[in-house]
C-alpha cells in the first residue's frame, strides 16, 4: 500500500541574495494536521524559506510539492490559491480598517462592484465564532489590542480555506493568559486537517505545542524529528553546531575598573530591570535573540528612547540623560544597528557625516573651519583606510564596510570614553570585518569601555571578554568568556 | 571634467535656464533702439563740427513730444559748446520744418546740417530738400546713431525685473531654509499681510502717522517683522513639540493670520503715512541700485553663507536628510526646526514691509497667493520638496526665472491670464528637467 503523499514537500529550496546564499538546498515535509516546529538562529533562513512559501520569492532552485503534485509559486495570490496562508511577524493589518475589511482586502465580496458588506461582515463573525472568541467587527484595527489583531491575522489566514498556515513568531507580544488561547486555536486547527508550521525561538512552548522540529542552520535543515525524541540540549546543539572557522584577532586583555554601569533599566516590556557594568579595556557582548532587549537596552543608555526607570553611572557619576546630546556629551557613542537609516545622512558627502556630532570642536563662533574639518577626517580616512574618491563623496556611494568607517570616524574624532557597536559587521564583507575587529580591539587596548551587541554568536565568543546574555527584555545571565565557553552555553541562555 | 565642476553644475543647473530664457527674450525684444540722451546729442555735435571748417550752421528738427524736445534742448547745448550755430529749432511735423527752410532759404546763407531723430531725419522734405532749396546748399541730414538692442536687456528693464521679484526673493530664502528641513510653510502670503498692515497701524496709530519720524517708522516696522518671526515660533513648536505636519499647522496660521491682518486694518488699506516711508520700497541710493534690490542681494549673501558655512547650516541639512541620524548625532532637532520656521516669519514679516514701502500702504489684501511663487521659486531653483538639498543661491535663480519669464512676456505683450498658464507650464518643465538631470536616487 502506498503512502499518501505529505501534505507539502520542499526539496533542494536554495535561494541567493546579492552577498548572501540564504537557503543552501533546504529539505522539509509536512503531513495533514502536524504541527511543526521551526527552529533556528538568526540569520538561518528561516524567514527566507517561509517567504519562499509565501510565494513572496521565488526560489532559485529546488521543488516544491502540495500532495504530491509540483507546483511553483509565482506570486502570493498562487501561495494562496494552493491553500497556503502566511502569518508574519510583523502584522499586515491596515489601522484604519475594520476587522471585515481587513480579512477580506484584496478578496472583497463584490456584486458589480460594490462591496457586499453584510455577507463580509456575516463571514468574519462565523470566521470569529469558530476560533471561539468575539471581536468587535466595527472597531478599526488600531484600536484592538495586539492578541486581537493575532486573531484578525488568523482569520484572515482561515478566510480562504487555506490547508497549512505559517505562523511566524506568534507569541512575541501575547501575555500567557493570550498565548495559552492561541494554543487551543491552534489544537482546533489541527483537528480539522489543517497544518501549522509554527517559527519560534522559545523552546517551552515548542515543546508544548510542536509534533515535530526540524532545525535550520546557516541555510540548511541540519535535523529534524518527533518532538518526543528531543530534549533541550539537543535542540540547542542542532541549531549552533558549527565550527569558529572565522579568525578573530588576539588581543592582550587588559581590564581596569569600571567606567559604566547601569542599573534597574526599564522600558515597557522591552527592556525590564537590566543591570550590568562595562570595565575600562574591556569588551562586552550582549547576546540574544532578536526582540530580546539588546539594541533597546543600548538606546536607552544613549538616551534614544525615554527610560521608564533606571540610572546610568560613568565613573561612578550619575548621568541625566535624556536624549542622544546628553549622552555623547558624557562620552558615550552609538553605532547603531541599520547605519543607512540611522547611522548616515546618505545624502550629504562623508565629510559632513563625519564633522555632524563633532561640529562643536570643528567651528569657532558658529561658523565651520573647513580646512580643519577636511584635516581632521583626512586623519581618519588614512588611519581606518576609508576608501572614498574625494571626501564630497556621497555616503550614500560608498560600500557598507566603508560607510561603517565613517560611522566609527565620526565617534573616533569625539574620543568617546564609551562605544556601543550594535551589529558591527553586519552586511560587510570579510576583509572589512577583520579591519573592524583591530579597529575594536585597539579601542579596548586604549582603556574604552566597549558594549558590543552581535546576533553571530561565533562573532561574540571571537571578540568578547564578558558575555551579558538578554531573554525577552531581560539578563538571563553572565558569562565570562575564556577557551571553555560554548555557543551552546550562549544559546541555552538566549532561549531560556 | 573635474568633479568638482560638475558638482558645481549640477547644484546650479537651472543657471542654464535661466541664461537660455534671457536669451530667448533678448532675441524676442530685439529693436531698433535709437538713442536720444546727451551722449547721442554729443555724438552729433562733434560730427557735424568735424564736417565744417567754419562755424556750421544748424537746423534742429524734432517732433513735438516731450521726450523730443528734452533731445532738442541736449542738441541745441551740445552744438552750442561745439562750436556751431543753431539756426533754428523745429518742434512738430513736416510742415514747419518746410517753412523753416523757406524762412531760412530767404534769408540768404547756407546750411550745413540739419540735426534730425531717426524719425524727422526720414521726412520728405529733408530727402527732398537738394531740389527744393537749391540756394541752402547740400545740408548733412545728421541723425543719431541707431543700435539693435534687446528691450529686455536694458537696464531699466533689468532693475526692473529684480525690483519686482525683490520680495518673493527674499521670503523665498525663509521658504528655503524649511523646505531644507523637510517642512513647508503656507502662512508666508498672510504673514506678508499681517506684517504691511501691522506696520502701517504702528505708524498711523502709535508713531505718528504722516508726521512720523524714521525712528518711529522704523520701530513699526520692526515690531511688525518680530510680530510675524512670533507666529513662525508658534508654528515651529506646534510642528516640533506636538507632531503636528508643518502643512496642517502652517495652513491653519496662513488662515488666522490673514484674519488677523483683516481685524487690524478693519478690512481697508491703511495709508496715513509719510512720503518718506517708501524710501525702501521705491528709493535707490545706491549706484541708481533700488534699495529693495540691494537688500536681497544682502539677505542672499548672507543666507548663503549661513547654509554652507555655518554649523547651523549643517544641522539644516541634516535634519532634512535623515532627522532620526540626526538626533542621534546630537543634533539639537527641535531647536533647528523652530529656527527655519521662525526665520521663515521672520523674512515674510520683511516682505510684508517692503510691500508696504513700495505701495506706501498696508492692506490685508497683500501677499495673495504669494506663498505659491515663493515655493515656486524654490522648487524651480532646484530644492527638493522631500528635504535635505537644495542651495540658497539656487532659489534666488528660480525667483528671477520666474521674474524673467513674467517680464518678457510683458514685454512680448502676452495677455495676462495666458501669462499665468505659461508660468505653470514652465514651472514643471523646470521641474522635470531637474529630476530627469539628477541621477536617480
């Protein structure tokens, strides 16, 4: 007897962005009413496959199957016309619209064109009923609370009939009480035939809800099996068993006392009660998944986003710091996470970049000295080895690894005390990351106070002294890094 | 070519147009200009006195327009100091021109020359005069020296030009400097409004009115502009501190400040004011220079230099090209913002007062769809509407393409409701020929 062909099967999927192979001939089957777990760290291609799903790419190679018939997507509306509905991360509903029209945007009920909204409205409510919760169909999207807006996302999912949905880090804004009635939606799913692949970095839930795991790494499914047969660690070793192949540069450690410390950060839910200290000459990590409080946690020290609660001490000195002047008036420096939209004004020429925060030192009695100026970042451009045709150069020209030079260039000229580095290299190739990394460790050598925030944990174990591991806004725990220490180690900390 | 040069270009692009446009005017306003000044009349003087060995004798013939006998008078001084002796002085038509030479003819002696305009020195009784008069000799029918000359290049019309775009230049400057940012700012027609009605009821009411000193008029004037620089500080912290978008807030000042001119000046023109106050609306003291003229010129040079120059022009740009980098370079965003939109008060203040000289009165009816010129003329001169470019000097081309376009059709005599369809389709093709110029970003 021959087995009924899974519900969906994707072989050999490789996907290539300009720079990056994303998908690396990825392997995954479901079955009718499973749900399955998808795993993986950042970077691992998960958000790629799952649009490649989404019809929202198309994959370069490899084949994809719905009961055992190939199919290939073109477009979402193929993803959907073949009963595949994605749930993202990040919500699609527009604010202003009302449950109804959001559910059926795209797909209205329409008699010569107008828009039938009693049976819309009659649909929505049936749609609402049959996931067992109410929801006002009037109010626009804005006004309903995140878990409402999950629910409008899963009906609009369920809208069509679809016969597998993706759901895309559902739990990251629900409180337990909310998390605990998507899982009996979610069971209510599974009854009716339908299958869900659930991408998650938190591992109860995983374990509470999942059939199945399969792991991605670096763009590839490294395993997958029965949820029963697996336990934490080794979920953890699947996700992060690779070699250091990357060089980091040594570097004499030399730590003195400590320059910053905070205390009892707060913001919301994003960052909740952080507390660490940065010594002189030393490098600090803060590790951890994405959405777990790292970049937040730096803003907030750099006075970006208003705190709820917390200190900040240099040198045993509290700061009142409540904006990014203050902060790069004590000392402090940020180079932020997404250099173009926050790092650089793209269209100003480089030099203007760099003299931006340094205008100050650069100017007497309000008016620039352009000679001075051009010096200045002349010193840099031959210490950091910036390459630029001339200094009127637009950023926005230059390559990334060299737009992060201008960026350090900008903070270098200030003699920042204190250096933030959120995702130092990322989107830089690996000539220009080594040159980051001497960069780094001649600051620390210096006597700077170092926090670098890096989502590549070999990246971390390379370059750090100490590792501050955040969970879901909080530290979860400290580490000390030295020849022992194990990205497991990191990652059993990162999904607490 | 240097990058350098063509950095240069492509900032001061609608340079081009601008020269292209007066050229093209220029060729359309192409004339016979015939000159009748002292010079010409000199001019003459000097050939006739070459011609003769002996004192020349002269009939003076013009028509008898004004002008024309202002050019009689010259040649009549001219000849004298040259040494000739003027016969006779004709004003008016052919006719007494022909009973001046039979009167002339009678009384016996010869002419030398007959000291004619283009005009006179082509009537048939000059041409004719050989047979007509044989005993006055051949006579020289000396006429002034006629040049081709473009209407639209003489300097009247070129002062001209920038006396009447002197206003909108100078609130574009204000205009400029927010759009930089990435705001607008509509209330700048209304604020040139308040300020001219402000200014003259300052002086009627509180300086004196037709009696009022200079320091009177002046301290009028000035409250007036700090009174529109308040409403720009007003809109700026509704923009900056309440997030209100500058097109809402400054669309709401444009309507209560233009009720607030029509409340002050109780829906007339206010006009009890000295003669003297137009002294920077019509005066020129400066190499013949119109006051207002220079005044831009002024304000220009030094806007220019605060843009490029100055950390306070650095922060202008930055904020207008990426606010949020910006701020986390430090860049005090708020109190940049305020600045532009009160600078932008501030200088449609000064355009109301200028207005005000130049019409010698305040009316709530001024500035009338100005802010659209002026956003025009920045637009035109190469800023972008989206913020974080654009030159100072490039609005002041964009004004005089504006100016330059107004004037020559004037001078073409083009009607003017089809004039206003005419700057509309020359402000998008300004436009777009910028766009299609710059690579795309």
């Amino acid at each position: 007897m021959t087995a009924a062909p899974p519900l969906l099967a994707m072989a050999g999927i490789e996907k290539a962005f300009p720079g990056v192979r994303a998908l690396r001939g990825v392997d995954l089957e479901l079955a009718a009413g499973e749900v399955l777990a998808l795993l993986g760290e950042n970077g691992a291609g998960k958000s790629t496959l799952i649009k490649v799903l989404g019809g929202a790419h198309a994959a370069d190679a490899g084949s994809l199957a719905i009961d055992g018939r190939p199919t290939a997507f073109r477009s979402p509306q193929d993803a959907r016309a073949a009963g595949i509905a994605v749930i993202h991360q990040e919500f699609t509903l527009v604010p202003g619209l009302t449950p109804p029209e959001n559910i059926f945007l795209g797909q209205e009920t329409a008699r010569a064109g107008f828009v039938d909204r009693g049976a819309e409205r009659r649909r929505a409510a049936d749609l609402f009923a049959r996931l067992g919760v109410t929801i006002d169909l009037d109010a626009p999207c804005s006004r309903l609370s995140t878990a409402q807006q999950q629910l409008v996302e899963i009906a609009k999912a369920l809208a069509f009939e679809p016969r597998i949905i993706v759901m895309d880090e559902p739990t990251a804004a629900l409180t337990p009480a909310e998390v605990a009635r998507l899982f009996e939606i979610i069971g209510e799913l599974k009854s009716r035939g339908i299958a869900v692949i659930y991408v998650s970095h938190r591992l109860e839930e995983i374990f509470t809800i999942a059939d199945r795991v399969v792991v991605l790494r670096d763009g590839r499914n490294v395993g997958g099996a029965p949820i029963d047969r697996l336990d934490r660690t080794g979920l953890i070793a699947l996700m992060v068993g690779r070699d250091l192949a990357d060089e980091y540069p040594r570097r004499q450690v030399a730590v003195g006392p400590p320059r910053l410390a905070v205390r009892g950060l707060c913001r919301g839910r994003a960052v909740r009660d952080v507390s660490f200290e940065v010594h002189a000459g030393e490098i600090l990590a803060l590790a951890g998944l994405v959405g777990a409080g790292r970049t937040e946690t730096l803003r907030l020290i750099f006075g970006a986003d208003r705190r709820d609660s917390g200190d900040i001490l240099l040198d045993g000195r509290r700061l009142d710091i409540r904006s990014p002047r203050d902060a790069i008036a004590a000392g402090i420096g940020l180079l932020t996470e997404d250099r173009k939209l926050e790092g650089l004004v793209l269209g100003r020429s480089v030099r203007e970049n760099f003299a931006l925060p340094n205008l100050g030192r650069l100017s007497r009695l309000g008016f620039v000295e352009a000679g001075r100026e051009r010096r200045a970042f002349g010193r840099h451009v031959d210490q950091l080895r910036i390459k630029v045709p001339h200094q009127e150069e637009r950023a926005r020209n230059l390559s990334g690894g060299n737009q992060q030079k201008v960026v350090l260039a900008k903070w270098l000229e200030r003699n920042c005390e204190v250096l933030f580095f959120d995702e130092p290299t990322r989107g830089i190739d690996v000539g220009a990351r080594h040159e980051i990394y001497l960069l780094m460790n001649d600051l620390a050598a210096r006597g700077k106070a170092i926090v670098m925030v890096s989502s590549e944990l070999p990246e971390v174990l390379g370059m750090a002294d100490r590792i501050l591991v955040l969970h879901d806004g909080r530290v979860t725990g400290e580490i000390a890094n030295g020849p022992g220490v194990t990205q497991e180690q990191i990652m059993q900390l990162a999904v607490a | 070519m240097s990058a350098a040069l063509r950095r240069l270009l492509s900032d001061y692009g609608m340079l081009a147009v601008l020269l292209l446009l007066g050229l093209v005017f220029s060729g359309l306003t192409l004339e016979e200009q015939s000159s009748r000044g002292d010079a010409a009349a000199r001019r003459m003087a000097a050939s006739i006195r070459r011609d003769s060995p002996e004192r020349p004798r002269v009939l003076v013939a013009v028509r008898g327009t004004p002008e024309d006998g202002l050019f009689a008078e010259s040649l009549r001084r001219e000849l004298d100091t040259a040494g000739a002796e003027v016969v006779d002085v004709v004003q008016g038509e052919p006719q007494a021109a022909r009973a001046a030479l039979e009167k002339i003819a009678q009384a016996g002696g010869r002419l030398d020359a007959v000291a004619a305009t283009q005009t006179t020195g082509s009537w048939l009784v000059f041409s004719e005069l050989a047979t007509d008069f044989p005993a006055l000799g051949t006579p020289r029918i000396v006429v002034p020296t006629s040049r081709r000359w473009p209407n639209f290049l003489k300097s009247d019309n070129l002062l001209n030009i920038a006396n009447q775009i002197a206003v909108i230049a100078i609130m574009a400057i204000g205009m400029t400097m927010v759009i930089i940012t990435g705001g607008i700012d509509l209330s700048v027609g209304s604020l040139a409004a308040l300020s001219a009605v402000l200014a003259a009821r300052l002086v009627r009411d509180h300086a004196g009115g037709v009696e009022a000193s200079a320091g009177g008029m002046l301290a009028a004037c000035l409250g007036a502009i700090a009174v529109c620089g308040l409403v720009g500080g007003l809109s700026g912290t509704l923009i900056t501190l309440c997030g209100i978008p500058p097109f809402i807030v400054t669309l709401a000042m444009m309507l209560v400040a233009s009720g607030l001119a029509y409340i002050a000046s109780a829906g007339q023109s206010i006009y009890q004011i000295p003669e003297s106050f137009v002294w920077l609306g019509r005066g020129s003291d400066l190499f013949g220079l119109p006051n207002a003229v220079v005044l831009m010129v002024v304000l220009y040079g030094l806007a220019h230099v605060l843009m490029s120059r100055t950390t306070l022009g650095r922060y202008l740009y930055a904020v207008g090209g990426n606010r949020e980098a910006a701020r986390l370079s430090g860049v005090p965003v708020r109190r940049v913002l305020l600045f532009a939109y009160v600078a932008s008060g501030l200088l449609a203040g000064l355009g109301g007062v200028i207005m005000a000289s130049q019409l010698k009165s305040g009316s709530p009816t001024y500035g009338t769809m100005y802010e659209l010129y002026v956003i025009a003329a920045v637009v035109v001169g190469g800023t972008a509407l989206a913020g974080g470019e654009g030159k100072i000097l490039g609005t002041l081309i964009g004004a005089f393409i504006i100016a330059v376009i107004q004037n020559g059709m004037n001078l073409t005599n083009i009607e003017s409701y089809t004039q206003k369809v005419v700057l509309g389709l020359v402000i998008l093709a300004a436009v777009l020929a910028d766009r299609l110029r710059r690579p795309a970003s």
